[in-house]
C-alpha cells in the first residue's frame, strides 16, 4: 500500500503563513517567536507548500492539440484585460509565505544539513512560483522578503527585468540541488536532488529558446550559454543511472490489451502507484479514502478532443509523416486513420483496438467516440488517463499517483538543446527520442530524416531533425501541461492559424453509417466545414475557418498576459505589457 507522508500540512503552521506577529507571546499558543525552534517546524511550515505542485487534470486545453467544449477566447483573440488577480497567477501569496520563512529559519537549533533541506525545499517553490511569473508576464517585481505595510517602496515599486528573476530563479534552484537529499534519502513524493534538476533544465531550455526565437538580447545568459547549460543539467540527470524508459505494466492498472495492440505507453499513467517507477522523477502520491482525485472520471469527457492537426501529427509505423508514407490508409473512417500508425495514437484516442472498461476481466468497447459535448467535440476523446477500472470512475475517487517530473521530459530537454546549438548527432537521438521510440517499437529518428511534406507553420523555417525533436516532444508529452509554454518560447503562434487546430474528425458516408441517426448534418447535427475537400467536424459554428482572430503577428500581444487592472491602479509604477 502506498504511504502519504506529507500531503496532510500541520494546521498551526498554516496560520504563520498571514499571520501579524507582536511583541507579545501569549503562553498557551503558538506565536512566531515560539515556533521556529527545530527542523520539524520547518518541514511543517514547508509541507503546505506542496499544493503548489501539479495536480491531477487535463492539460494542454489551449493550445492546438485540443479544441474545447466552448472556444478559448485567448486563442481568437478576445480576451480582456482582467479587472483583479482572481483566476490569474498575478497573486504574491506563495512568495510571501516562502520569504516569511527564509527571514526567519535561522533561530532553528540543528545541523546544516537537516536544516537546509528545508530551506531549499522553500527557495525550491519560490524559484518554481517565479518562473510562472515570468513565463506569463516578462517583467515582474522580484521580492526577497515579506513585506509589511511599512515598506511602502517596495510596495510600490516598478517591475525588475526578466533577466535579474531569471538570475534569483537560477539561485535558488541551484540551492535546492546542492541540499536537497539524494532520491534515495527522501521521503517517497519530496523534494529531492533531481526533482530540483529537472526543474533546473526546464527554466533553462525554456529561457534559451525564447531568447532565441524572440531576438531577446543576451542579457547576464545568452541564448546559447542558456541551452548549453540546459544539455548538460539534463545529462547529469541522464548519467546518474537513477532513471529509465518503461514500459506500462498491465498488471495492477486493469488494463487487458488486445492481442497485437499492446498499450506500453499509456498504461504508464493509471498505474496505481509510482513510487519505484524508474520513470517516475517526483510522483504526486494518492491514497485510497485520504488523498483522491477525479481524472480518470473526466478524461475523455467533459467536451474537450483532440484537433485534427494533432492527428495529423502522428506518423506511420515506418516512420514517416502520413503526406508520403505508404502505410498511410486516409482518415476515411477512424480506423483507416488509426492503422499502421504510430502505437501511440490509438493509445490515446478511444478505439475499437483498447478498451474503455474492464468489467470482470471482460474487455468492453465503445462502437464509436462521443461526438456530443459530453464527449469528445472533435470526435478524437484523449483516454491518456483515462482508467479501465470502473471504481477509478467513481466521482472523485480516483487513485493512482500523478507524474510531477517524468524522466521522458529530461531526455526530449536533452535531445532539443543538443539540436539547438548543432550538436545533436546519432548517439544524441539514441539516448534519448529513440528510447521513448523503442518503447512503442517505433523506427528510430536519424539525423538526416524525411522532410515532411506537409510541414505545420512555425512562421519560420527549421531544420528537419529539430522538426522531428518537437514533433516527438508534441506528441509523448500530450495533455502534461507542455504546449501552450512551447508555442510562447518557440513563437509559435502561427501554429494556430491552420484551420485543423480548431476541427474534428473528417465525417464521410461511412463514419455516419457507424452512429445514430441524425447525429451529423441538419439543425440538430453536429456541424462540418469543407476544408482541403473534406468535411470536417466545425465545433464553433459561429467562427469562420479564416478567422481574424487566429492570425499571429510578429510581436502579438497573447506572448506575455496581461497585468490585472487593479493592480495597476493600485501601483502606477507598473506598466502594462505592450497590446493590452
């Protein structure tokens, strides 16, 4: 059974967290001047910080991998400036409760060492909350201490430059690095040593790509000493022999396969427990009646299908993309398009050839994918996380552990910033896209691939092998959260011009043949649009397929988010980011 060590925080020290401290310490409660004392204060003070992390739900949403239920007015650009910080990050209270700690730690009575895991377990979520910031807003207020009503400069002062928060980012997390416990030292679901590594190469990949693509000046770390420090923080990672490639087990997590269809990949993701996993970096820990959560309920549901341009992403089973493969059958029906492609794809889309519930040790399958909006409005519903077993169906009742760090992501890090600074050679792409590939029993990438002939608009041209490397990373990393901070730091915003990233399936004689009635066509039907001479499933019935409000500009405003109207009113020393 699993164990929960840490999920639960003490309740005193949550009050610490908004507390207004005096010079008077009652003797029957628990005050500032009383509570930081020893290294178990600071774990409970460090446990409520936790919740920060990734939970459990369906990412991805808005980007062009998915089309929703309704349409994502940021993508069509009708998105207002919000009034408050409500629903938005532009919110100080992480930072605050890690400040409020990192000025008052050091009274603690203990050794270096038990008191500065901890310590870096606080500059570990304040570099994490500040890379949120920056990635959504650029320019933001860096803050080193709590402040109090009295610190009306600091209050009130201007945004600091990116790159001076990139520095204080980098700090911290190369703090956590050198103190935080080796994995096997660390309580199952802590922060440890390489959690804080992965964490560290994300920020650099991220920022070494932006400046790239975005011609942002150098700065303390140019794009290339950015990249190169992001190969080699996912190589040390990579050469600790800690982590590897799995395959799913199918034991333990209800699936029963098809014979020929074998689901390696997305067994991964209902296994009940990931503490072990080798792939498994950081787990988010579930206990039965403790700690649940609800996604296996809601993935494949609540609307949400994959685009027609994410479908289209998958290559055939001998590697090449489906303009000049012959192994590609058409999109005719589901399973003309499923057939002889990557195994990953009917993985993840509900099919004939997985089954959607184990009912005692009987496979069940859907006759076909729910086009309605409590389905799947594309016609493609994502299963990625979706459990066999009906009791992980329940309302909230979900069980198995959630990824917060997957060894695949250092490996797909590793292979991008080697494409990127011209390094990534043969015994590259082995070590790292051709393991996620072996998994699935896929050709391997070499460095001189096919170009596709129907290559997705990045707004510029790249090469062919760092095509593919993102084309990998596109489709292994779906719906973990990955997307939408691809398209900013790639500028990539032409991506969503193509018509595909907002429709479905192709709706053919024989696809209506296999549902109800009136399911297509009429008043009542779901909706098609006539693109590139097929019939496609049109979700927005309102938007063109050449709608104005899909179109990137060079600088579009939607890179950065905009600053939240009060907060401007209340500091005029803010300023907001350019186009809102």
């Amino acid at each position: 059974m699993k164990r929960l060590y840490f999920l639960l925080a003490a309740g005193t020290c949550l009050g610490l967290f908004s507390c207004n401290i005096t010079d008077i310490a009652p003797k029957d409660s628990l005050t500032d001047e009383s509570y930081w004392t020893k290294p178990e204060d600071l774990k409970l003070y460090a446990n409520k910080l936790y919740e920060n992390l990734p939970a459990p739900e369906h990412l991805d949403n808005t980007s062009d991998n998915f089309v929703t239920t309704n349409y994502s007015s940021l993508l069509f650009n009708e998105s207002n400036v919000p009034t408050n910080n409500s629903g938005s990050y532009w919110g100080w209270t992480v930072i605050r409760a890690c400040n409020f700690f990192l000025t008052r730690y050091q009274s603690v009575q203990g050794t270096e060492e038990e008191i500065n895991q901890y310590v870096a377990e606080v500059r570990f979520f304040r570099a994490y909350d500040y890379f949120g910031k920056i990635k959504r807003y650029g320019d933001i207020p860096f803050f080193d201490r709590d402040l109090q009503t009295s610190d009306v400069d600091l209050l009130y002062k201007a945004r600091d430059p990116r790159d001076l928060v990139l520095g204080k980012i980098i700090e911290d997390l190369e703090f956590a690095v050198q103190w935080l416990p080796e994995p096997n030292r660390a309580e199952a679901g802590r922060l440890h040593k390489y959690a804080a590594l992965t964490q560290l190469a994300r920020v650099y990949l991220h920022e070494g790509t932006r400046k790239k693509y975005h011609g942002v000046p150098s700065g303390s770390l140019s794009s290339e000493q950015l990249l190169r420090k992001a190969a080699q923080t996912a190589e040390t990672i990579m050469n600790s022999g800690l982590y590897d490639i799995v395959r799913g087990d199918d034991t333990g997590c209800g699936q029963v396969p098809f014979e020929g269809y074998p689901l390696y990949y997305c067994n991964l993701f209902v296994q009940e427990s990931l503490i072990g996993n080798p792939e498994c970096i950081l787990p988010r820990i579930y206990v039965v009646d403790v700690v649940m959560h609800g996604l296996s309920r809601s993935a494949g549901g609540s609307g949400t299908g994959f685009s027609k341009d994410f479908v289209e992403s998958f290559l055939c089973k001998d590697g090449k993309p489906v303009g000049s493969s012959p192994l590609y059958r058409g999109d005719e029906t589901l399973e003309t398009e499923l057939t002889d492609r990557d195994p990953r794809m009917y993985q993840l889309i509900d099919n004939l050839h997985r089954p959607a519930i184990v009912m005692n040790g009987e496979r069940q399958v859907n006759p076909y994918t729910n086009v309605a909006p409590s389905g799947a409005v594309t016609g493609y519903p994502c299963m990625k996380f979706s459990s066999p077993l009906q009791a992980q169906h329940e309302a909230n009742k979900t069980t198995y552990d959630w990824f917060i760090y997957r060894y695949a992501e250092v490996l797909l890090i590793y292979a991008e910033a080697k494409a990127e600074l011209g390094e990534c050679t043969q015994d590259v792409l082995d070590k790292t896209v051709n393991r996620l590939r072996d998994r699935v029993e896929m050709p391997h990438l070499t460095v001189s691939p096919e170009v596709d002939p129907n290559p997705v608009n990045y707004g510029y041209e790249i090469s062919p092998l760092l095509y593919e490397i993102r084309r990998e990373r596109r489709i292994e990393l779906i719906a973990e959260g990955f997307r939408w901070d691809d398209i900013i730091r790639w500028k990539a915003g032409k991506l969503l011009e193509n018509p595909k990233t907002f429709l479905g399936m192709r709706v053919t004689s024989q696809i209506a043949a296999i549902y109800p009635e009136g399911t297509f066509y009429g008043e009542t039907g779901v909706q098609t649009a006539t693109y590139e001479n097929k019939e496609l499933i049109k979700p927005y019935t309102g938007k063109s397929l050449d709608e104005a409000g899909r179109k990137w500009t060079d600088n579009d405003k939607r890179y950065l988010e905009p600053i939240p109207l009060e907060e401007l009113t209340l500091n005029s020393n803010l300023t907001q980011n350019p186009g809102w």
